[in-house]
C-alpha cells in the first residue's frame, strides 16, 4: 500500500491528511495523482466512495501558489456537493496557506463577492452563478491551470454543455483539465476528447458497476402500502438512512409522515430555500438527523459516512440514476444496504434497472412471503425496451403514472432559473410546467 508521502505530496499536505486519518492511498488516487501532477489530463471513472475528490485536490494544492489568483476551478451539478468539494479543500489545505471559495445559486452574491475580494486561489462552483459571476466581472478564470468537472457525465450533459462550453472558453489553453464520475457513459467520453488533450484514462468495465459492497434487494408493493413498509425497514437501522423519493411532492410527503411518527428526518428538495437546504444537510451531516429524505438533488456525489440504509421509495428513472444513489451508502470501503420500492406501475422501469446489476439482489417479496398482485392492465404496460434511444418509452410512461419517469439524464442542476431556460430551449418543451422537478 502505497503512502501519500511516497506521491511527493509536500509536509503541508501531509501533515492535513494524518490529520484527517488518510493513511494509505485510495486505488483512483494512486492512479490519478502522479498523472496530474506530471500536468496530464485525466478521465478518472471509479466507483461511489472511492476517493475521487482527493485525486484531482491534493495535486492542485500540490501545484498552486497563494496570493496569485484564482489558478484552479472545480465544477460540480449541485449546492451540496459544491460545498461538500470546498469543504474537503479546505480541509486538505490547512496548512497550506490555499484559499477556496464556493460559489453556488441560492446564497447572496454579497457573502460570495467578499469572499472573493479577501483573495482565493481555488473556486468551487455550480455553473449557473459561476457564469454570473463570470459576466460581471467578480471571477477571472484568466491565469487557472487546473479545470475539474466532477460528476462530468452529468456536466457534459445536454443540460450543462452549453454551461461548460461558456465557462471553458475563458480558461487558457494551457491547462490540466480532469473528469471524473462513477458513470462514464460512452457517448460522453467521446465528446470529453473535444475538451481534453491526450488524457490518461482510467476507466471501469461496463458491468463493474455494480453496486459491490453493497447488500440490494427490493420489494414490489402498491404504491399507497410504501409508507408502511418504510418504517418496517428503518426501525431496526442504527446509523443513518437516506430515502431517495421522484419528486419534490413526495419527498415532502414522506418528511412529514417521518415526522409524525416521531422520526428525526430533514428533506432536500429543489423548492426549498437555500438556508433551509443547508440547515437540513447540515442537521444530517452532524448526525443530529437520523433520516435524508430527498430528490436526486442529493444522489451525485454526497458523502456521509454514516449512511447505512439507502431506500429508493420511488424507483429511480434510469439505471446510472440508482448506482449513484445506492452508491450514498459503502462509502469508503465500509458495508451498506439499499433497498428499492418498485409500485406496481414502476416495474416495467424497474427490470430494465435489474438488468445492469451484476452482484446478488434479494427478491424481498420472496424472502418476505409478500405475494405481487398486478392488475393486468399495468401488466400489459411493461415495455421490453431499453431507456436511451428515443426517451420516450420512459418519459410517456411516467407521466401516466404521475409523473415519475424521466426520460433525460439532463437538468441535474438546481440553479432553477437556468433549468427552465435549458428546457425552454430545447423546443419549448417544459416537462415540469416551468420548475425543476427536483
Ligand atoms: P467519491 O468522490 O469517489 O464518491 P469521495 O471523494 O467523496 O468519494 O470519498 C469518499 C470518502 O472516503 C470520504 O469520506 C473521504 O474523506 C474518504 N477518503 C478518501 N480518500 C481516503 C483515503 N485515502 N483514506 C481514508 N479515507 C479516504
Ligand atoms: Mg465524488
């Protein structure tokens, strides 16, 4: 096992990283680093909780000088994991003397503007206020050497390139660019080679992701019994769950029914304000929260350690959807769980999901002596088609069934403004009457 001291990291990166308890270095960081530190670019795929965030961190702080500007630039989909990055940095950077702003949709452009003004060498940002940001002059991505796109399958997505393109423009040409996802879907790697240069790729076989690490099951039930069945499962749990709803309506709803029944649940969802989302991923984070109920706003890239349980109350839209929410659990190599609710309407989305994992998955209904009953019509209803090609099957489906589908990977920000404009541009189309769904 490799130490980072052997990487030629310097002692102020060293003496952060005992500190936080980082003794030997993660498979993804050991590829990663002395690639970026040799200033090649990067495609780092590795698994959920792997240790993505040190890989393309611990090389730009390695790399970077105080007090010369803004030299590096780390892109991330959403509020929380901008924030969950920064707070990482910073952490790296203790003894460093590196300085990091976040910059994200929601909080007020003051708090953002001073924080600029006092001087930061690294920004982490969701790209909506990012390019405010840009247009009015308060960030200058001039002398920036190192580009991240975290979560770059979504960043490269039809709902952010336009996004990206407009940022990475003003970037130099000599620079460092990495991307990094669990998910690396080939239509997005080919077009990642229009914005890297002759990149080191590390890349997982297609059906390595497979949720290892992590005990799946499901249970097929009527949709109007989950709520029931929910609070069989979390009972028993002692560490943290995290219950992952389609909407921002249920996510809601199922907050509020923890909470009648006494549970220590906060919510995530894209309609709430800003100060509200923070105080409930921080109530979570702290463990003064035993239960997340939330959107997909929280399935890319959040890291809670104690995460035990993940619940897909709703099955997710999409299988690249469900490895990277059950991937909130087994973080860091530890064990976790996830179990998936399929109603009765979902399950035609739901084998389509089953297909790509690899590793054991407990039939619940079996195990549990639960008989399924399905209507025949919602039998007649499952399709045999894959998501992807046209995109309808999906959307058309879900939107009978009250909306649950989605047939599009894109709009995973929650810069809400920029989403209805995403979709308006793409023929008007607005598949959540004018909000984000999540
Ligand atoms: P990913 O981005 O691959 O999903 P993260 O970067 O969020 O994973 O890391 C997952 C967890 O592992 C975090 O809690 C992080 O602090 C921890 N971690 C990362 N690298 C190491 C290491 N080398 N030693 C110990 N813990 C680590
Ligand atoms: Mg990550």
């Amino acid at each position: 096992m490799t130490k980072f001291k052997e990487l030629g990291l310097k002692d102020e990166i060293i003496k952060a990283l005992d500190e936080m308890g980082f003794e030997e270095v993660f498979p993804i960081q050991e590829a990663c680093i002395p690639v970026l530190l040799s200033n090649r670019d990067v495609i780092g795929q590795a698994h959920t909780g792997s240790g993505k965030t040190a890989a393309f961190a611990l090389p730009i702080l390695q790399q970077i000088t105080p007090k010369k500007g803004i030299q590096a630039m780390v892109i991330a989909p959403t509020r929380e994991l901008a924030m969950q990055i920064a707070g990482e940095m910073k952490k790296f950077a203790k003894y460093t003397g590196i300085k990091t702003a976040t910059v994200y949709g929601g909080q007020g452009m003051g708090i953002q503007l001073d924080a600029l003004d006092r001087g930061v060498e690294i920004i982490v940002a969701t790209p909506g206020r990012l390019i405010d940001h840009l247009k009015r002059g308060s960030i200058e991505l001039r002398n920036v050497q190192h580009v991240v796109l975290d979560e770059a399958d979504t960043m490269l997505d039809m709902g952010f390139i336009d996004d990206i393109q407009f940022i990475l423009d003003l970037t130099p040409e000599e620079r460092t660019m990495s991307l990094y996802s669990a998910t690396m879907p080939t239509e997005i790697l080919r077009l990642a080679e229009e914005y890297l240069k002759n990149a080191k790729q590390f890349l997982l076989d297609a059906d390595d992701l497979s949720g290892e690490g992590i005990d799946q099951g499901y249970l097929v039930i009527k949709d109007r019994d989950k709520f029931n069945y929910l609070i069989d499962f979390i009972k028993p749990v002692k560490g943290q769950i995290i219950v992952f709803c389609s909407t921002k309506y249920r996510t809601r709803d199922v907050a509020k029914y923890l909470h009648q029944e006494k549970y220590d649940a906060v919510a995530i969802e894209g309609d709430m304000s800003q100060h509200r989302r923070e105080q409930a991923m921080a109530k979570f984070r702290s463990g003064k929260a035993d239960i997340l109920v939330a959107t997909d706003v929280a399935s890319r890239g959040i890291d809670v350690p104690r995460v035990e349980l993940v619940i897909n109350y709703d099955v997710p839209n999409q299988d690249m959807v469900y490895f990277h929410r059950i991937g909130r659990t087994a973080r860091a190599g530890l064990k976790g769980r996830a179990i998936t609710f399929v109603s009765y309407s979902s399950v035609g989305d739901w084998n389509l999901i089953k297909r790509q994992i690899k590793t054991d998955l407990k039939d619940l209904n079996k195990e549990m002596g639960i008989e399924i009953k399905i209507p025949d019509p919602l039998k007649r209803q499952i399709p045999s088609r894959r998501y992807g090609g046209s995109g309808r099957s999906s959307y058309s489906r879900g939107s009978r069934s009250g909306g649950y589908g989605r047939s599009s990977r894109s709009g995973s920000s929650d810069d809400k403004g920029r989403d209805k404009k995403r979709y308006e541009s793409r023929g008007g189309q607005n598949r959540y009457g004018g909000r984000s769904k999540w």
